[in-house]
C-alpha cells in the first residue's frame, strides 16, 4: 500500500511552522505525524525522505494556501 504525505501550518506559532502527516494511500490510517519544524528542517526531512524539490514547494506552497 503506497502513502501520502500533507504539509499542514501550525496554527497559532509564534514563528511560522509546520507538520507533515503521512496517510495509508486509501486514507484508512495515519501512519506518521511529525513534530512541528521551521520550513528548512521540513525541506530537509522530505528531501532525505526522497520527495523531490518541485513536490515540496507544491506542498509548503498548499500549506500557507490554508
């Protein structure tokens, strides 16, 4: 079963963060929730988890679209 991965802003931070959120690709379960990040060290994460460069720009970008 493949996964899906979400950016989602942390509402009410003083410095802008953010979460990422894994989801079986049916949506049936969360499989991970990260801790909140500044958006480098979210960049960094997805990057060494693989995601290229133009996926998270779309996803920080949808994030702050929120």
């Amino acid at each position: 079963m493949s996964e899906i991965t979400f950016v989602a802003p942390v509402k009410g931070s003083e410095e802008e963060r953010f979460i990422f959120i894994t989801m079986a690709s049916d949506f049936s379960r969360i499989i991970h929730t990260s801790d909140a990040m500044t958006e480098e060290t979210l960049r960094a994460t997805l990057r060494k988890a693989g995601m290229p460069e133009h996926d998270i720009d779309q996803k920080v970008e949808a994030a702050r679209a929120v």
